[in-house]
C-alpha cells in the first residue's frame, strides 16, 4: 500500500466519527432530563470501560499504550474534557441556536490551522469548501431564521469560541502526537470522565437514568462519545486534516437527516438549502482526494 493509500484511508476511517457524531443529537433527546455533566462522565466511563475491555484482549503489555508523554496526556484528556465543559458552558449562558453556530466554527478553524503542521499545504479549495460547509451548518442551525447576537450574552459566545477552538486545536495538534497509539484514547476517556464526575459533583445534582435512560448512555458511550474519538485520532493523525475538517459539517446535515427520518423534525426548503451547501463545500474540498482515487482506479 502506498502512502497515499494509507492517507486516504486513514481519512475515511477518521470520517466515521463525522457519523456517529450525527447520533447525538437523536441519543441525547433520550436522555434530555441528564445533568449534562453527570451525562458526560457516564458516557465516557462506558466508553472507558469497553475500550479498556477491548486492549485487555492483547495481555498486560497492551496497557504499555498508556504510558505516553504528559503532554499527550494534557492534550488528550483536556481535548476531550474542555471541548465539552465550554460547550455546555455556552449553552448555559447563551441561546442554544447562537452558541451552536459559534462552536460549530472548529472544522473551519482546523482547515485553516492545518496550514501550520509540517508538510501540510492549504489549497483554496480547502477554505472554499470549508466556508460552504459553515454555511450550510448555520443554515440548518438557524433554520433559515437569522441570528441575532446579543452582548448579554457575551460569556456563553465566548466560552463556545473557546469550545471551537479547543477542539481544532486538539485535532490539529494531534498530529505532532502519531507515534501516540490510538489505544491510549481510552486512558483520555477515564480521565475525561473523571474531570465529569468533579465537575457533576460541584455544579449539578445526581439524577438516576432509568432503563431506557441507560441504554442510551451505552449507546452513547459506545459510539458518539467512544468509537468516535478513536476513529478520529487515527484520522487526525494518519489521514487528510483538511478533508476531515470540511466533511466534519456533515455532523449537523446528518443529524438532521436521522432527525427528520425519526419523526423528531421536519423537512424544508432551508433543509434541502442546507444540506447542499454542506455536500457541496465537502465534495470541493475533497476534490485532490476524490481525483487521485479515480486516477488509481
């Protein structure tokens, strides 16, 4: 397999993770009565838990993994963790539509860092299409209603640009970490889940899930907030940075695509609006990619 193979499928297995993302939004309507950061520590203990289950398999010398560099460890578990912890800080201080539409500034911000790593080279293509995708994201955020940033709320939109921001520069750094294995993303998850039950502990009080409760917080453990985060540091590490970050609004355009096919919203015209300026703007910035696969072929 040559180098460029490997790439491109280092990129798609890191855009499995755009996929499961698409789920939270129908998981977490599930468990919307969930403290969001008691919500967040089950979550990543569940995927803490079955990933430590998982490298067990190769003995006590698989656990080797976790003995990385602090700074990996700095990088991993406050990716993970601050990502999170702004971003439902935003919402508490911020309309959900606003602070959405400002978070969602990351796969923007990971194009445009990427220009920074060793070896990278940022096309026009790249903003080009990382600019649709914004667009399409604010579109289906929105609704097609307009925003309307209000300096009330100035803490909210400054912890969700923080949020944007951690979480591109955690992908973004991720890169200088590739001898990391992806095995120690389990380590990061139980530190994450850690800095949740802390967190949970201090601002929230416990409420019990019930049944259907915990299976989605399986669920979600296993896949949108475990599987995902796995994918994605191989992808962040291995693959094309610039394609994931523009694919990465395909998030909020399947979301709302598993949304509507579950009856929990509506198809439109600002919908369709949406989805296409998100298709397009990947399909644009994915076009050296798109076009080397088919000289292969």
């Amino acid at each position: 397999m040559t180098l460029l193979d490997h790439r491109t499928k280092a990129t798609m297995i890191g855009g499995i993770a755009i996929v499961l993302w698409a789920l939270l939004a129908l998981f977490t309507t599930e468990v919307s009565a969930i403290p969001p950061f008691q919500l967040v520590s089950l979550c990543f203990s569940v995927a803490a838990i079955f990933s430590f289950i998982w490298i067990a398999r190769g003995g006590l010398a698989a656990f080797q993994a976790l003995r990385q560099p602090v700074g990996a460890w700095v990088l991993g578990v406050g990716g993970l963790f601050g990502y999170h912890f702004f971003y439902f800080v935003a919402l508490a201080n911020a309309p959900a539509v606003d602070a959405s539409l400002i978070a969602y500034l990351w796969p923007l911000f990971i194009v445009l860092f990427s220009a920074l790593l060793p070896g990278e080279r940022l096309r026009w293509y790249h903003i080009a299409g990382a600019v649709l995708g914004l667009c399409g994201a604010a579109v289906l955020v929105t609704k097609g209603h307009g925003f309307d940033f209000d300096p009330a709320y100035g803490l909210g939109y400054g912890a969700a640009m923080v949020c944007s921001i951690l979480w591109s520069g955690y992908s973004v750094l991720n890169r200088r970490y590739r001898d990391v294995p992806v095995e120690a993303v389990c380590g990061f998850c139980a530190g994450a889940a850690l800095l949740g039950f802390i967190t949970h502990g201090v601002t929230e009080i416990w409420v019990m899930p019930d049944a259907g409760q915990w299976l989605a917080i399986i669920g979600l453990g296993l896949g949108p907030v475990g599987v995902a985060f796995f994918v994605w540091d191989y992808g962040t590490k291995h693959g094309d940075i610039q394609v994931l970050g523009v694919a990465s609004y395909g998030a909020p355009l399947l979301s709302t695509i598993l949304l509507i096919g579950f009856g929990k919203a509506e198809a439109s015209p600002t919908v369709i609006a949406g989805c296409l300026l998100i298709v397009g703007g990947a399909l644009l910035a994915s076009i050296k990619m798109l076009r080397r696969k088919t000289v292969v072929a």
